[in-house]
C-alpha cells in the first residue's frame, strides 16, 4: 500500500506540475485608495482600483491586470466583486464607481435605492435635488456658492 501511495502522489504531483489539475483561484480583491473595491496584483502588495482594470493600461508590474482572460469578454470574464450591476440589465460599471456620487449608470441606481446601498453624502458633498443629470442627490461641494444652480431647490447657492 506505500507504493500505491507513493505512485499516487508522484501521478497528482506530475499533474499539477504539467497544469492539468485545476490550481486554487487566487484572491485578488482588496481595498485600495478611500477603501473602495481593488484588484491585488501578483506581487501581493498593490491594490489597483477596480476601473483600472481592463483600461488598456498596466498598472500591475507583471500586467495581470490586463491579461486576455481577464478582459477577453467583458464584464463576464471580471471577477464578481469587480463589477456592479445597474438596475438596467444591460449595464454595469465597476464596483469603485458605486457610491462615488456620480450617475455611472445613467439611472442613479449605482448611487441611490437597495443595489447600490450607499451611505448618505458625505462631508465633501451637499445633499439635494441635482439639476445636473451627472448627479443624483449630491453634488460637490466645490459647486456651492458658485453662482450657478446645481440643486433644484438652489440650495447649493443660498444654504449650502
């Protein structure tokens, strides 16, 4: 029966040598900068943001960022976690982009309602009724008293 074990072993070892038996995906989420969703590069230390990935620019030293298997058919070749699924089927936008306060997808639903679950505005942003089809209940604060109405109640240019 040591023979037989040892036969086995030598078989399972020449297989997973020559690429034959299925390797353990390697995790790559991580949290990059401002903690939003990143992919981890093989060194195991940089995190690259979620929407630079697939960019046509290598932001990992090796370039797995870009590899084919990655970014050969789009969003279905990204790891899940990469991605976030508007309320329109048809689109999606990268997972870093959710929350970020800009309508990604087009219907707010990447910034407002249960998919996107995002936390109120925070301190760099004003909460209102944007005017503006880029916004969706926030807009940047940097816009506040600036003369011109980014909220519909002009609250950006007499409250804010």
């Amino acid at each position: 029966s040591a023979v037989v074990l040892l036969i086995l072993a030598a078989a399972v070892g020449s297989a997973l040598a020559l690429g034959l038996l299925p390797h353990t995906p390697v995790n790559r989420f991580c949290a990059a900068s401002n903690n939003r969703t990143g992919f981890l590069c093989d060194d195991r230390v940089t995190c690259v943001l979620a929407s630079q990935v697939c960019d046509r620019v290598s932001n990992c030293r090796n370039g797995e960022d870009e590899q084919e298997k990655l970014c050969g058919d789009l969003p279905r070749s990204l790891p899940g976690y990469l991605v976030f699924r508007c309320s329109n089927p048809t689109y999606w936008v990268y997972a870093d982009q959710r929350c970020n306060g800009m309508n990604d997808c087009g219907d707010c639903s990447d910034e407002t309602g249960s998919l996107a679950a995002c936390p109120p505005c925070g301190s760099e942003w004003w909460s209102c009724s944007p005017v503006l089809y880029e916004y969706c209940s926030c807009v940047p604060r940097t816009l506040c008293r600036d003369g011109v109405q980014h909220c519909l109640s002009w609250s950006d240019e007499y409250i804010c």
